[in-house]
C-alpha cells in the first residue's frame, strides 16, 4: 500500500502534463491542416519552401 | 452557365489591394483564396514560388481550406496574385477584416473542453473503478479515493461543461429551456450530489458518471460544429471569389483595375468580350449580350447604344464601354436582394428534429424526477433519500444519445455525399431535404445546357460547316462557339474581322446575321462566301442527357416536378416534353419565381428548388430546401443548401435517398437512446441504480447510436 500514493500521484501527474502538451499543440495551430500535413512529407528538403 | 468559366482572362489583379491586406506592427499579412491546388507538388511550387518574390518572408499554403497566407514587409501583393495565376492557380484576395480577425475561437473553445473532458473521465475512471471491484476495501481508504476523485472531476467538469451551460442561460433568459438546461442540471447536480454523498461517507458518488457525461456529449457538440465551420469556409471562399476586378476609364481614357465595389455611379467601365458586366449601366457602344443568366434566355441579344445592361449579363459581342448607374450592392434588383434576405429568415424559422425532440423530452424529464421525489416523500422516506434518488434519475436520463443521436449521423450522411460531389451548407438542409414532396427546376443551365447548340447540321452541304467553322473558331460569340463546337476541333482562320453586332469576314467569306450577309429567313447565323447561296443556320438549347431520368427517379420516390423559366414559351413546351415534366411556366420574372415559392409554401408543399441562374436567387432561397449545379452563378450557389461539385443531375436523386435514410436512422437513433434510458429509470427511481449502472448505460446507448450513424456510410 506503500506505493500505491506514489502511482497514483504519477498517474495524476503525468496525465496533466499530457493534457498541457495537447492543449500547447491546439494553440500552436498542429491541427490547422491535417490534409496538408500529410502530403507535406513528400515535399524533398531541398525543394522546400523556407518554413 | 458554363459561359462564366469560359471567360477570357480577367484582369488578373487591382490596382489598390490595400483593403485585403492587414498591417501589425512588425509584418503586413495577406490571404488569398488559391484554387486548384491538391498535393505535395503544388504546395512545394507555390510556397516556393511566392517566397521567393520580394519582400516575402513567409509563406504557408492550408491545403484543407484552401488559404494561403503570406507575411512579410512591403511586398506587392498582385505580384502574389499574379505568380499564382503564372503558376496554373485561380487566385482571390480574401478581405482582411472577413478572415484573419475571424478566427474560430469557438472549434478551438470545443476543442479544449474536449480534451480537459477526456482526461478527466480517463482518471475518474481509474479512480473510481478501483472502488467498485473492491468491495472490502475500508471505508478510510474509500473515502480518500472519493476526495482524489472529486479534486480531478468537479475542475474538469465546470471548465469542459461551460458550452452547455452558457447555452441552458442563454435559453433561461429566453425562458425557453432547450436540451443543455437538463444537462447543465445533471452535471451539477451529479456533483453536488457526490461532494454530499462523500462527506457523509455514503457507498455511491457520481463523479465519474458527471465527467463522462461532459465528455460524450462535447463529442456530439463538435460533430456539429465541425458541419458549421465546413460550410462557413465554403461561404467566405465565394465570397472572395465575388470580389470581382473591373477595368475603369479615366478622365484621359487611362485604364485602371479596381475592385468592383469601388466603381460609383458614373464611372465608365470597359467588359470585354467574355466578361461579365460588373454593374447596372447605360452602354456608349454596340455589342450583344448573352442575358441568360439573368433572365433565363439562352439567345443572346443584340443592344445598342443608349440601351440599358444589367449586371450578371455577359459581354459576348466587342468590348465595350459601361456609365454605371449603380453601384455593386445596388445591382442586384432591389427586391432580389429583399426575397434572398427574406428567404434566410424563413428558413431560420425552422426547427430541427434535435430541438423538437427536446420540446418533448425536457419537460418529461422535469415532471418525472419531480413524481419520484414527490413518491419517496409521501411513502415517508428521509429528504435525503427523496431527492438523492431524484436527482438520480435526472442524470441518466440525460440526453446524452440524444446529443450524439443527430450530428453523428448527419456528419457521417454529409461525408458520403460530398464524396458523390454534393456539398451540404448545413446539418438541417438534410433534414428538410427528406421532407420534400415537390421539385421546382430551373430550365436554362439546370435542366438543359444553357448554351446554343446547332441543329441543322445534317441539313448543311458538305464542308460548308468546316469552312463556316474556321472563322468562327476567331470568336467568342455564342453563335460561333456553338458552331465551332459543332464541327469539332480544327484550324483557325488568320485574318478574320469582327464587325460588332453584324458577324465576321475574311476576304469574300462572311459569317454574320441575315441581314448583313443579305440573305432573307429566320436563321439567326448565316454563311455566304462571295455571291454564293447563303447557308442558314439553326440553333437551339439542349437538355441535359441526366434530366429524362432525374425526372424519373423524383417520381418513384413521390416527388413531383414542375418547371419555372424566363425563356419563351415554345422552348419551354419541347424541353418540359423532352425531360417529362407535365406542369411548367414560361416567361417567368425572378419576382414571380419568388411570389411561386410563397404560394407553394403557403399551400403547405415542402418544396425542392434546383437552379443556377441570378433570376433564381431569391427562388432558391425561399424554396423549402435548394440545390445550386457547380456551374450556377456565385449568387445562386450562396443562397442554395447544397451545390453539386460538377453538374451531374443523378446526384440531386442520391442527395433525397441519402437525406431519407438520414432522417430514418436519426428517429432510429432518438428511440434507443429513450428505449436504453426508459430501462433504466424505473430503477433510478427506485433508488437502485449504481453509479456503474449509470456509467454503463451512459456509454452504451452512446455508442450504439453512432454505430447505427455509421450504417449510413455503407451502401
């Protein structure tokens, strides 16, 4: 039972790390353009256009 | 009309776009409507392509919606245009104000409600399932994992419930109470409840079932959304696509290129042939106009000097110079724009199955949880078992599938139709789409080509059509392009001259009107080379090969059809016999076409209009429910529900089948979501229902009704 405090803090911890890490990647606009995201990997480096 | 696209090349950009551009403190940024664009490759050559221009520091292409945003100092914004048109793309401005100040803050508000929801049912389960699969846990132990449970769900709840909460207010102050009043309810009290139950050391909290509940409805919420925003982008993408550019003539005759909203009355204005006439003006030159946009006649005709040209016409003649005697907004027949407005209101009028069946079920919920309450009370149970046990039922009767019951299926119906190429505006188009009992059709462009088509090509001597076809192909006459079409692809002849409302010649060959030519009968085109005989030809409009069969398959399914033009009333008679159509009126003003939709509407018909051209605007928006074909004008696809993305009619017949099995399986849907909770509220009301109960018939119905949605999806 001596652990139990530990895992279940983890638990709580990580998940509101998980959820600050979502709501950053909402504001940062990574959900904008899901069908440009997945054809922009098939652009070569060099012909890229400066991000 | 497909005459729009076959326009010559517009002025490519005007020559003051500060309006479109927006200026911060350290960059100016521009957006632009890009179409055309659909892989990698396009994204890297534009992108790479605008960068590279002066005074550009960043470009970014959004391949979902379209936009392209550029940013950087004191570079030209029609040079932006104009290396997108050099690269193979359609390029609009986007207004500034219309777009970058719009964000959708609200899909982003969801989105976070969404996630904050999502978490927190993940650790109020994990919480509170330890409690209920150990039954000798000791009751110290129980409680701490009660209070844990609590500090995760009551934040989580009252961040991630707020949508539905200010939405049950707002209703509150219209003393209406919609579906969210009976949510907000159950969530806070759920919470309530728990935060009492666990200070009195009680067995049974509601944390997890109030945290779920927020969670599967946000689902619902921003299914719906999603629909909204869809459509909202496809409306402001028309409406850069209207910011029309004008030539205007200067006081010295100097040629400048303004957006059409700039031009007052009294400017002059100079159409090319091809394009169209920007604004209600007097001419100050001869040309022939191609009206059938505007009043639905497919001959074009020709004006003169003096005479009066109504904006939407096209110039199909020589180019020529415009006194506008309007300016854009005002172009539009004044009470055209009126019935538009009119008929968006009366369509607002309308109320979705959603909100109907909540009318039904809000109340039902009230009285209900009030008897149980009343019935502990007068079989002499404690205060605190009556209401415990009401506000019980409160929660799992709460709508929870009724949330998800309508966005699931109409977000999975409106999927599979714009992959048939029909685009849906809004969620309740297909709920009034499937209530349609009578289909009115356009004739001009809808139900037939909407261009001239020859017809006595058999009749003609041969090679005389090769011969005429040759220098008609140096045209952009109507005429011309019909018998050029006609003859299929060939040579063109050099050295042809066009003489403005007469016809065309090179050396002794002439192709022109009777009278030009000097031959006598009712042809409208004829060729004549020298002295030879002159050779009539004859032209008509043609329906579409898929109007017979849509006809058809509107009947089998207990639509009738009934056809409205402006064209005359022999033309009329042979198409309406060629597509089967019994009922139809000829020489039909857009007023009329509207005053049509009012009387149908008021004699209770649950009316389908389909139309493309300006005349059919305000029709369209009065109508029941509308479809526009992709080639109807700007202003007909923005007061249309639905625009086909090509000009396949069939689609119109897959849209009523699809919008039918929609509203089936969104009744289907409402009655599991009342048939799984009816199973439960007698032992809600009997005070015997667990918070596991709660939690399984929450997600169960739920998930049942978006598998029934996704039925639709197949076949």
């Amino acid at each position: 039972m001596e652990g139990m405090g530990m895992i279940i803090l983890a638990a709580l911890v990580s998940g509101l790390v998980l959820l600050a890490l979502l709501l950053w990647a909402f504001a940062s606009g990574q959900y904008e353009d899901l069908d440009g995201d997945a054809v922009r990997i098939l652009i070569d480096e060099e012909d890229a256009a400066e991000p | 009309m497909g005459a729009l696209t076959l326009s010559l090349a517009p002025p490519d950009h005007a020559d003051d776009l500060s309006r479109h551009v927006r200026r911060d403190a350290d960059c100016e940024s521009f957006e632009v409507a890009v179409t055309g664009a659909r892989c990698a490759g396009c994204i890297a050559k534009i992108e790479k392509g605008v960068t590279a221009l002066p005074g550009v520091a960043f470009a970014r292409l959004n391949l979902s919606t379209g936009k392209l945003l550029v940013r950087g100092h004191d570079f030209a914004p029609q040079a932006v245009l104009r290396r997108l048109r050099d690269l193979g793309y359609q390029a609009r401005p986007f207004e500034a104000a219309e777009t970058l100040s719009a964000e959708d803050a609200e899909g982003r508000f969801l989105l976070r409600c969404l996630a904050v929801s999502g978490l927190g049912t993940v650790l109020a389960m994990g919480l509170t399932d330890a409690v209920w699969y150990s039954s000798d846990m000791a009751p110290a132990l129980r409680q701490g994992f009660f209070w844990l449970a609590a500090v995760v769900t009551v934040p989580a709840s009252l961040y991630a419930g707020r949508p539905f909460f200010r939405s049950a207010w707002k209703g509150l102050k219209a003393r209406t109470a919609n579906m969210d009043l009976p949510i907000s309810l159950a969530v806070v009290l759920a919470l309530g409840l728990s935060l009492y139950q666990a200070a009195n050391q009680a067995a049974h909290t509601y944390f997890d079932a109030a945290v779920m509940l927020v969670f599967l409805l946000l689902v619902g919420r921003y299914l719906d959304y999603r629909l909204r925003d869809k459509a909202r982008g496809a409306a402001r993408h028309l409406l850069a696509l209207q910011s029309l550019l004008v030539r205007r003539l200067g006081p010295q005759d100097t040629l400048e290129t303004v957006s059409a909203r700039d031009i007052a009355v009294g400017d002059r204005v100079l159409v090319a042939g091809g394009e169209r006439v920007p604004v209600n003006g007097v001419l100050e030159g001869d040309t022939d106009l191609d009206v059938s946009l505007v009043t639905g006649e497919v001959l074009p005709k020709a004006v003169s000097q003096g005479m009066t040209a109504l904006a939407g016409s096209i110039v199909s003649g020589a180019p020529v110079v415009l006194r506008a005697t309007a300016r854009v907004e005002d172009s539009l027949v004044a009470d055209l724009a009126r019935l538009l407005e009119a008929g968006q209101q009366s369509r607002s009028q309308y109320v979705r199955l959603a909100d109907r069946a909540a009318r039904l079920y809000v109340p039902a919920v009230f009285v209900l949880s009030t008897l149980v309450l009343g019935g502990w009370l007068v079989v002499g149970a404690s205060l605190s078992v009556a209401v415990t046990s009401a506000i019980t039922v409160l929660i799992i009767t709460c709508p929870c599938a009724l949330g998800l019951a309508v966005p699931a299926v109409q977000v999975v119906a409106t999927g599979r139709l714009f992959r048939r190429g029909v685009f849906v505006k809004s969620g309740d188009a297909l709920e009034r789409l499937a209530e349609v009992d009578l289909a009115v059709l356009d004739k001009t462009g809808t139900l037939t080509l909407g261009m001239p088509v020859l017809r006595n090509a058999e009749a003609l001597p041969p090679g005389l059509l090769d011969r005429a076809a040759r220098i008609a192909r140096a045209s952009s006459h109507p005429y011309a392009r019909a018998l050029a079409a006609a003859a299929g692809p060939g040579p063109v002849a050099q050295g042809v001259t066009e003489s403005t409302g007469q016809g065309l010649s090179r050396g002794a060959e002439r192709l022109g009107s009777a009278a030009w030519i000097g031959a006598r009968g009712d042809s409208p085109l004829w060729y004549r080379d020298g002295d030879g005989a002159p050779q009539g030809f004859d032209f008509s409009d043609v329906i579409r090969p898929a109007a017979p069969a849509l006809i058809e398959a509107m009947r089998t399914r207990g639509i009738r059809s009934e056809m409205l033009t402006g064209d005359r009333a022999d033309i009329a008679a042979r198409i309406a016999a060629e597509a089967g159509i019994s009922s139809w009126q000829a020489g039909v003003t857009p007023q009329q076409k509207a005053a049509r939709m009012e009387s149908l509407r008021a004699a209770g018909r649950k009316v389908l209009m389909v139309g493309d051209g300006i005349n059919d605007a305000a029709a369209l928006a009065l109508a029941h429910v509308s479809i526009a074909p992709g080639n109807a004008t700007d202003i007909s696809q923005r007061a249309a529900d639905m625009v086909l993305r090509g000009d396949d009619l069939s689609a119109i017949t897959e849209a009523v089948d699809v919008a039918r099995r929609a509203r089936r399986l969104v009744l289907q849907n409402f009655a599991v979501a009342v048939a799984y909770n009816l199973t439960a509220i007698p032992l809600a009301a009997l005070g015997m229902v667990t918070p596991l109960v709660a939690a399984a018939t929450m997600a169960g119905s739920s998930i049942l009704v978006t598998l029934n949605a996704l039925r639709l999806a197949r076949g």
